[in-house]
C-alpha cells in the first residue's frame, strides 16, 4: 500500500496522454457532476471527474484506467484549479491508479479481519497465478494489490476487483472467480458463501428472529 | 466578549479567539508547529493540546477550538503534560537526530519545544522513514526527511503568496511535501516559507552551512530593494552579512520580505568598489583620496554642480549632498534618475496615501501603470487580502499575473477619461475606493488624470484618502522631501549643463548629456554608474551605514548599520563632507549626528519615526487628461532591479533561472 508513486513524466507519457479530451459521453457525466456544486464551486468535482477520466483511460486501455500526468493535467484544467490540488487528491485516494493497471485490479484486504479469516492464503492463490503485489501480470489481465479495510469485515475475507466485492472467500473460491473472469464472464459478486445473501449472520439470524417473515413490533418487549 | 478561566485565572477574551489565543492572553505558552497567527488554521501538528471543560474528557486542539463564555482551560494539568509529551513522540518518531548537519540548528521550533516539552529519551527502536529530497528552486533547499507535515508552507503558498504552486501528496506516513514535479517554487515571497518552516525541512539554499544562529551579531535594518521599506534583521559575521530576515511590523511588511530583500545580500560582497579610481587615459585607475579631490577641485565647479541621487541611498547622504550643493551656490539636485518629471508641489500627489494596511480594507482598486507583483510584492499580498474580503481590481496597462480576479482595461491611458460602466460602477458603489499609480502611469505624465480620477470618484473622504502612488526606489520619498526634484527632471539638470556631476549611487541615469561634465560617482557598486563616471569614490551600501529611508506610504524609518564598508570605502556622508573641504565650502556638520541635526531642523518630519503625513491632495485638477499606452513597466527584471542584486550571484540565477531571461549552465545530472 505504501509503495503509490507517480508514473514518471516521461516523452512518451506525454505523446501518448498529452491530447486526452473526454469523450462526449463523459464529458456529458462530468458536466453533470459539476452541476450538482453551485457556481464557482466547481472544484468540488474534482473526484468524480478523477474517477471519470480515470474509467475513460481504462476505456481506452481496456484496464480499469489509471491517472497518467497529462490526464490530471486536463482535469485541473477542466475544472480550473491548481494542478498540484487535483494531484493532492488523486495521490491521497488509492482508488485512483497512479499507474498502469490491468484489466482486473485485485485488491486484496489484509486488515486484521480478513486476516485472521484468511486473507494471505488469498495472496498466495493470487501470487501462484503469477500476480505480484503492485505489478501488472504479464497476460496484461491482473494487478495485485494488497489494501486495507474495505469494510466488509462480516463477510471477511474478501477482495475487490474493479468496482465489485467478492467476499467469504477461500483460495479455491477466488480461484474460481478469477478463472471465470479470466474467461471473461461475470462471476457472482458479493458474498461466496452458499446460502448466504449478503452479510447477515452466517448460519441464519440469531437476533430480531421474529423479523424474518414479517415485520414484528419488539417495542413491547423491551 | 466571552469570559474564559485559564489556569485559573480569569480573562476576557475577544469573540472570534480560539482557546490558543485565550492562553497567549493569559501569558502562557502554548507550544504549537502548524499554527500561525497569519494562515489559517489546520489544527494537525496537535502540539498545543491542552484540557478544556466543559468537554469531552480528553486533550483538545487549542487552536482550533473557539474560547466561549465559562471555558475551564487548563495547560499546566497532567494530561497536558502527557499529551504533549505524547505528541512529540510521536513527532520525533520519523524525524532524524540529524540537529548537528541541520541549518536549523539553534532556531529550529521542535528543537527547542522537544527540550521544553518532549520526555527527554526516545523509546523508539524501528526504522525511521526517509522522504527523497525535492527540488524547490534556487533559493530553498530540502530535506524532506525532517518535514513534520505542518502544511504551513503549503497554507502560505496558496493564502498568501497566492500561487499554488506546493502541495501534500499522498497520504500519512507517506506524506510528502513537494512542488508540482519538483518545478521550483516561482514567486516572489517564496522564501518565506524557509521561515515558516518550525523545522529543517525548507531551509535556505544560498545560506546552507554558511553560520550558526547563535555567530550572528544581528542588526535591525531597512530594506532598500524596493520602496516597501521592509523591516529586516541583517545577521552578519565579522565584515559579512550573511542573510537578511524579516521583522514583524503590521504596518509594512507584516512579517514577510521579497526574495530579492533576502538574498540580495550575498551581493553586497561582490563587485564592489573598495578603492578610488580616476579616469586617466580612458582607462579607470586606482588613485588615492587626495588625488580625486584635487581633480575635482581642480574643475572648479563654482556653482555649476548637480548631484543626482540613486534609488538606495538614505536621507542623511542625499541631504549633506544638497548642503553641500547649497555651500557651492547650486540647487541642481535630482533624485528620479530615469528622466520622470511629476509635479511634486504637494507631496501627498506622490504618496501612497491609503496606507498599505489601509488598501487591504479598500473595496475598489484601479491600478494604473503598475506591475505590482514586482514593483512591491508585499503591497501586492495587501491587494489579494483585500480582494479576498471582496474587493474589485481593475488594471491599466500590459498583462501580469495578478494571483487575484482583475479586471485589465487595456494599455491606453486614454481609458481613465471613459472607463466602462462596470468600472465606474464598482467605485460609485464603493465605500473604499482607490486608485494606484506606478511608475509606468508616471513616466506618461498620468499623474495629474489619476488626481482627476480621484476627484470624480471622491476617493478621499472621511477617515478614507484613496490616492496612491506607488514608487519602487527607496530613496525616492525620502528624496522628494528634501527636494531632490527638479521641474523638468533630469531634462532641467542636462540643460543646466553642470561641470561636476555627483552620482549618489544613480546607475539608473543616462549618462550621456553629461558628456563634457566631470562625473563623480559616491557608490558601492561597480555597476553602470561606475562605469561611466570619471572619479570614483567608493561609498557605502545600506548595509554599513546609519540612515534614514522614507518608504512609498510616507513612513520614515531608521536603519542600522550592520558591517564595515570594504576596503578604503567610507559612509557617504564622510565623503561629501571631504568633498566639501576640498571645495573649500562650508557645510555645517562635523559628524553623523551634526548631519541628521541639521536634516531634521531642515525637513522635521525626517526626526520621527512613523507615518510624514503630507497634508490633503491638491485640488482642482479634474481636467487632466491622460494619453498614450503604456507598452511596458519599467522593471524588466525582478531579480535585478538595482546594482547590489546585479551583483548577487543568488539573484542572477533566479533571474536565469525563474524568468529565463539568461543562459546558465544546467548541472550536470
């Protein structure tokens, strides 16, 4: 997690990212996200246009986009701002990429839940199919990396890939999502676990019982 | 006015006070590293904690917790020890032991609060983060390593210098304090942020491992760069100066100073002129004291002698220059050396009337002829103040980074007989309203349009006086009062056609209608007056001599002299005094005292510290008209605007370097 740092600014970073522009529709979405902030305000939207353009270059790429120089630079542009404070936001967020990704960005949670429920076998699973935490693999499909809590602690371990949840997973599990997305289908998201919807206690409820079915005044019980 | 106890004792404090300025008021210390009386508050060293009730049972952020009525504040408790404690270790954890390499050495906040309020051993046994060093210009030097993530120079790059330019990247531990690809930082104040700094992590480059704090014998001076009159320190060792620091004064210069009134000073050891030189075959000669004299008795001025004052010298010099020239029978005295010839009958035409802690209140600005920024960059941080609290700018003249929304209304003049509606709107609805003429607007003879301009939109009124002139030679108000102004300028002097010519440090002045008088330069740089002169008499900088300075607003101020002049050069004053006897005149002062004597029965107003006052502006002259456009201002270079920073080798670099205006030799990498 410690190891974000900026892709150099290089010629060819320049050449292939210098006339960036958003397309039609994102500039239609970033519009839109100016719009929501009154007038003059419009720096407030400077994380969804990040995230915009972020998903444009991912678009272009055919990876979940990264945030090269340039591209910030347009976007400090667009929203008339000082660079260096559209790159204060982009380095502080690790949602943004500061650098080439690939297609599937693993982020792996290691916080202390997904710990103790498991989450270094999910590493070694990922790193026996040839991930490296902070590189893109040589398929150009997967980039590992190790995050921290991603508040999905009830259904611990649990890893995000582009922008879903996969959660309550083992080895064998990931390896199953990671083998269907690799094929290119859409696997199951959120929680893996048979018989479990989302992050209600596994093995059924065991508190407001009575709600199950049907909605239950507890008031009188108190 | 809420009443607060601290420690204690009970105080009224102002409303708007956080309860960091209710302890100040109580007398105590309170230690803090991101906390600033001019930035606002970031509350994230959480070095001044200190226990508050009512509230939750914890340390609290005193700077950024307001002081309201019935406050218990304690900073003397055992939790404020402990937490204060706790957050130095905290501190120290990833900042090196490195004091004894460390510039900051001697003047370093956590240093001396680690001493004051730390526990007195590290418990800490792991690695310590390292940070690359970042490359922030010529003038600041990093090591990032030491940075503890105040953000005080990011807060003032973007408050007050108004050009963000530094910024935090990245996030905790990995924090890094840096420029926007490690481009250097551009602006004019710039180096503040080496003060700013509780730390070693921005010091300063040019004075890197040049001296301890504690060698310094330290010297309270005037700054001469510009005619802001910026309150310095000037810290020397033995002959040298070896840095120029701000002083604190609300008045003028806050507690910021210009890059150039920084480090400018490694020029006043450089090119300077140490010995007599005399024109002998073309060819500038060493010669001795009497040698000049005699030659320049030699040419028996009677009364056709003129002296011309430069941009730096002080009242005291300009003043035994003109007793001198009164012995002799001339008035031929004359201190705007570029050939303006502004009517300066009433002195309050020519004065920056507004104050320039008044102009940060105005709410209406029209700036005529001035590029501000590098004319008197700290008047320029009043305007952004005031432009923050709502004020309009409007500007006359060629395009410049403004760091503030302005308004340019084009380089013609002609536009103060006819400005557009929103302009004379934004003034008819002002309270404040003021106008700010520069040099350029002068030079076009626009002075009497600005007065026109004043009195249309009534810019003096109760409690208000918005007329401004805004000079940039320090010598020049001070000049002024003691009638260094001919009618026509320099034209009247050349006409007059004088044998001698006495150049007070003037480089700035054509030499060339005075081609047949004998030149004598009193100066302290081999620069263009130097060159041209016949004899010269090598003089003192502002650094080696007692004077008095008037800066833009009328305000007099006396600085100290800090080192001895090099070689055979002497005070000014003593020179003219020689100079005097050699013309077999009497002046009248014997000593330094004598002369400030006498120039203060002469002009009172040189006697007192403060604000001259200049009276009410002249009325009735709504009908002048300004013509022409004004194509450019008259600094073409910040960097190098007068012959000490000419000789800095700090100033030619940023010169080179900022402004791209010369080749220098990239390093190799």
């Amino acid at each position: 997690m410690a190891d974000r740092s900026l892709a150099p600014d290089t010629p060819d970073l320049r050449e292939r990212w210098g006339g960036f522009e958003f397309t039609e529709s994102y500039r239609t979405r970033a519009d839109r996200a100016i719009a929501r902030y009154p007038e003059g305000r419009q720096r407030s939207a400077v994380m969804p246009l990040l995230d915009l353009a972020q998903r444009q270059v991912g678009e272009e790429t055919n990876t979940q986009g990264w945030l090269p120089l340039p591209v910030i630079e347009y976007v400090a542009d667009y929203l008339d701002m000082p660079v260096i404070r559209v790159l204060e936001v982009a380095t502080f967020y690790f949602m943004y990429n500061l650098r080439p990704v690939g297609k599937y960005h693993v982020q792996v949670c290691g916080t202390t839940p997904c710990m103790l429920r498991g989450s270094d076998g999910l590493l070694a699973a990922c790193s026996k199919r040839g991930m490296k935490k902070g590189h893109v693999s040589e398929d150009g499909l997967w980039t590992l990396t190790e995050v921290e809590c991603m508040g999905n602690c009830a259904t611990a371990p649990m890893v995000q890939i582009n922008d879903d949840n996969y959660e309550d997973l083992t080895p064998e599990r990931l390896d199953a999502v990671l083998d269907a997305l690799a094929k290119g289908e859409q696997p199951k998201t959120g929680t893996q676990e048979p018989g479990r919807h989302t992050s209600e206690p596994a093995g059924g409820p065991t508190t407001l019982t009575e709600m199950v079915d049907a909605n239950h005044d507890y008031r009188k019980e108190w | 006015m809420p009443k607060v106890t601290v420690d204690g004792q009970e105080i009224e404090v102002p409303d708007g006070a956080t309860v960091l300025q209710a302890c100040e008021l109580a007398g105590k210390e309170i230690p803090r590293f991101c906390y600033h009386e001019r930035l606002s508050i970031a509350g994230n060293c959480r070095m001044c904690l200190v226990e508050v009730k009512p509230g939750p049972p914890k340390p609290q952020a005193s700077c950024a917790l307001p002081a309201t009525d019935g406050q218990e504040i304690r900073t003397d408790s055992e939790m404020v020890k402990t937490a204060r404690e706790g957050v130095m270790e905290f501190l120290l954890i990833n900042h090196p032991l490195d004091c004894p390499i460390c510039d900051q050495g001697g003047e370093c906040d956590l240093q001396d609060q680690s001493v004051a309020y730390g526990r007195g051993a590290t418990r800490y046994e792991e690695n310590k983060r390292a940070v690359t060093e970042k490359y922030m210009g010529p003038l600041i030097k990093t090591v990032m390593t030491r940075c503890i993530h105040c953000t005080r120079c990011v807060r003032f790059s973007e408050e007050i210098a108004g050009v963000d330019e530094i910024g935090a990247l990245y996030r905790g531990e990995d924090m890094q304090i840096t420029t926007y690809l490690e481009q250097a930082a551009e602006h004019e104040l710039s180096a503040n942020v080496i003060d700013l700094c509780p730390v070693g992590a921005l010091t300063s480059r040019p004075y890197a491992f040049e001296a301890r704090p504690w060698e310094l014998k330290k010297t309270l001076s005037i700054d001469v760069s510009d005619a802001v009159g910026s309150n310095i320190r000037l810290d020397s060792r033995g002959r040298e100066v070896m840095r120029a620091l701000p002083r604190i004064n609300d008045d003028v210069n806050e507690e910021w100073i210009s890059d150039k009134t920084r480090y400018q000073v490694d020029g006043l050891s450089k090119r300077r002129l140490d010995k007599v030189f005399m024109r002998k075959r073309g060819k500038l000669q060493p010669a001795s004291w009497d040698e000049a004299f005699k030659a320049i008795a030699k040419a028996k001025p009677g009364n056709s002698i003129a002296a011309i004052a430069g941009d730096m010298v002080d009242c005291e010099t300009m003043f035994a220059a003109k007793t001198l020239l009164e012995a002799c029978g001339s008035s031929l005295i004359e201190g705007r050396q570029t050939g303006m010839d502004y009517d300066v009958s009433n002195l309050a035409a020519v004065n920056f009337n507004s104050t320039f802690a008044g102009i940060e209140t105005a709410d209406a600005i029209l700036i005529v002829g001035s590029h501000i920024r590098w004319e008197a960059p700290l008047v320029n941080v009043r305007i952004r103040k005031a432009v923050k609290r709502g004020a309009r700018v409007f500007v006359v003249g060629p395009q410049w980074d403004t760091t503030y929304p302005a308004q340019f209304l084009g380089e013609d003049l002609a536009v103060l007989g006819e400005l557009p509606k929103d302009v004379v709107d934004a003034f008819a609805g002002a309270d404040r309203p003021a106008i700010i003429m520069g040099g350029a607007a002068l030079a076009k003879g626009a002075l009497g349009a600005g007065l026109a301009f004043a009195e249309t939109h009534k810019l003096v009124r109760e409690g208000w006086n918005g007329f401004n002139v805004l000079h940039f030679s320090a010598a020049r108000m001070g000049g002024l009062m003691l009638g260094f102004a001919q009618k026509g300028g320099m034209k009247d002097i050349a006409a007059a056609g004088p044998k001698v010519v006495i150049s007070l440090g003037a480089d700035e002045m054509d030499f060339e209608p005075f081609a047949d008088s004998l030149k004598v330069y009193i100066g302290h740089h081999g620069d263009k007056g130097a060159h041209a002169a016949d004899i010269i008499l090598p003089g003192s900088s502002f650094a080696e001599k007692d004077g008095t300075y008037v800066n833009t607003e009328g305000r007099v101020q006396f600085a100290e002299r800090a080192v001895f002049a090099p070689g055979d050069a002497r005070e000014d004053w003593t020179i003219l005094r020689a100079l005097a006897d050699a013309l077999k005149v009497e002046v009248g002062f014997d000593s330094f005292a004598e002369l400030q004597a006498n120039m203060i029965r002469e002009v009172p107003a040189l006697g007192e510290e403060g604000l001259a006052g200049y009276g009410d502006l002249p009325k009735g002259g709504s009908t002048a008209k300004a013509e022409g456009r004004i194509t450019a201002y008259p600094i073409k270079d910040f960097y190098l605007t007068n012959p000490i920073a000419r000789a800095s080798a700090v100033m030619q670099q940023c010169s080179s370097e900022l402004l791209g205006s010369g080749e220098l030799a990239e390093a190799a990498e």
